[in-house]
C-alpha cells in the first residue's frame, strides 16, 4: 500500500470544501410564476489554511502555500407552472496552489473546469392558508452530472458520479415578511470513472442532508440566515490504512453556517451578496467562503 504523505491530505482536503458550499442554495421555500424565468449570474472566494484530517481539525503547512478557488456559476430558475419549475446550475472552478508544488497524482499545481451540471425539479406540492400566514411542504429532484473531469487529484473539482438528489420540505411565510425554511433529503452517488487508471471505479457515497433557513423577504431588501448539515451514508477517512489514494470514495460530512443579502437596484436587477463557513467537518477544509452574484427577472410570456 502506498503511503499519502501529509501534502496530499492537505491540497485534497482543502480543494473539497467549496464543492459542498457550492450545493447550498439549490433549493429555497419561494415559488415562482409560470412564465417568469430568473438568471443569477455569481462569484465566490475560498482560501484555506486549516482542515480536518478525519475529524480532527490540522493547520496547514506553510511552506507548501495556499490553496485559492475561483467559482463562477450560472443559475436559472423557470416557472414551469404556477406551482413548478426548473432549476439548471452550471458552476466553473478554478483552483491553483500558490507554491506551485505539483499534484502528486497527475502532475498540475493549477486546473480550470466546468464541475457538475444540476438539474432539477422543484414542487409546491400543497398550501395551506392561515390568517397571518402560509405553510408550504415542497418537493424537489435532482439530477447531478459530471462534465467529464479527472475526480481522483489533489486539485480534483468533484467526485465525478452521476447522482440523483431528492429534497422534501416546509416553508412558512408570514404575511409581514418573516419566514422559516426546512428542507431534508438524500443524495443518491453512481460510481465515478477512474480516468488516470483504465478500467478502474470509485464508490462514492451517498448522503444525508438537511438545510435551514431563517429570514426576511419584502420589495426592498431580502436577508437569510442558513445552515446545512451532511453526513455520508459510508466512506473512508483520509489517513487511515484503508485509504489508499482514492479520493472520490472519503466519508464527507460537514456542518456549515452562512448569511446571504439580496437587495434590488432597479426593477428587475438586483445584487447580492454572502458568506458561509464550515463550523464542523470531516475530510474537507476548514473554509470561509465569500460569493456575490447579480440576478435578472423577467417574464417570458
């Protein structure tokens, strides 16, 4: 068995973060109309120098440098009808390590490539009405593909596996603007392909996840705060004798906090802006990620 020395679990774990980070959002307690089509165009900072080697929490070494990432994201929400629609995200991640220490698995100290494409269906499935304010129990399904990319590197951007994630979940609004968000599920993980070893398979896991939020919408200012938790379903901790350099098959768990503000500069045009931070984890880094977007409403019919 081959030995991964301490570099490796460094630059592994600290480029896994803002993948997990990159998945809040994909789902929100709000519907929209038919017709009416949302574009968010965003951008998020991560930068790293902690992270958690199983569950125990490491420094960074300084003299191998920084791990940056660059995530630019395309996001679209259509209503299919007054109760459904269409969520796609398309997320582009550029990642580089600044001492230029090359990957010890396929040689890069940088890469740039498209991550996983999602897809999903989101249901108001049923309302109910009371005198200051709404309840709703939603539901949704994704569909998460992978672009093609290497998944097993230290600059590896996703896991690789095509998945199906579903989502069941409360939201309700009150009528002077507050609400509460809880949404609940499983993400379903194919076995990813070993690109660098022919005929080889990774058996990503699958995982547990719940997201909440609390907040304040109205015609001038939108503000939430979140939280996420996730907890793979099996896995193995980097470290340990069972792993043996295959990074797709790690148990990820995290548990992250965030704060997101959306204000409208003109009809239609509005910007935002947020933070998040991993407060518990598993095999990932130990990040503070910081994202703006601006976001475009109209209606196509």
């Amino acid at each position: 068995m081959k030995k991964i020395n301490q570099l490796t679990f460094l630059f592994y774990i600290l480029i896994s973060a803002p993948l997990v980070s990159n998945a809040q959002g994909m789902y929100d307690g709000f519907g929209i109309k038919k017709g009416d089509l949302s574009v968010t165009a965003s951008y998020a900072r991560s930068e790293f120098d902690e992270f958690y080697l199983g569950d125990v929490k490491q420094d960074a070494v300084p003299a191998h440098g920084q791990i940056n990432q660059d995530i630019y994201t395309l996001f679209a929400k259509y209503g299919i009808t007054d109760r459904l629609s269409a969520i796609v995200k398309v997320p582009y991640f550029s990642a580089s390590n600044t001492s230029n220490t090359p990957d010890p698995i396929n040689g890069n100290t940088s890469i740039s490539d498209f991550q996983d494409i999602s897809i999903a269906l989101k249901l108001n499935a049923y309302e109910f009405n009371f005198k200051k304010a709404d309840l709703r129990f939603l539901t949704g399904v994704t569909a998460v593909i992978p672009t093609g990319y290497e998944p097993n590197g230290i600059l590896a951007i996703g896991s690789g596996a095509f998945g199906i994630d579903v989502r069941a979940g409360l939201h309700l609004q009150t009528d002077i603007g507050f609400f509460s968000t809880l949404f609940a599920g499983y993400n379903f993980r194919g076995d990813a392909d070993n690109n660098l070893t022919p005929g080889g398979e990774f058996n990503v896991p699958n995982a547990f996840v719940t997201t909440g939020k609390i907040g304040y919408a109205s015609k001038f200012i939108y503000v939430e705060a979140w939280a996420d938790y996730a907890n793979s379903e099996t896995g193995i901790d980097i470290g340990t004798p069972a792993f043996v350099g295959n990074f797709p098959e790690t148990n990820v768990d995290y548990a992250r906090i965030g704060l997101t503000v959306y204000k409208e500069i003109i009809p239609n045009l509005g910007i935002s802006a947020g933070i998040g931070k991993v407060i518990e984890g598993r095999n990932l880094g130990d990040s503070i990620i910081y994202s703006g977007g601006i976001t475009y409403n109209m209606s196509l019919l």
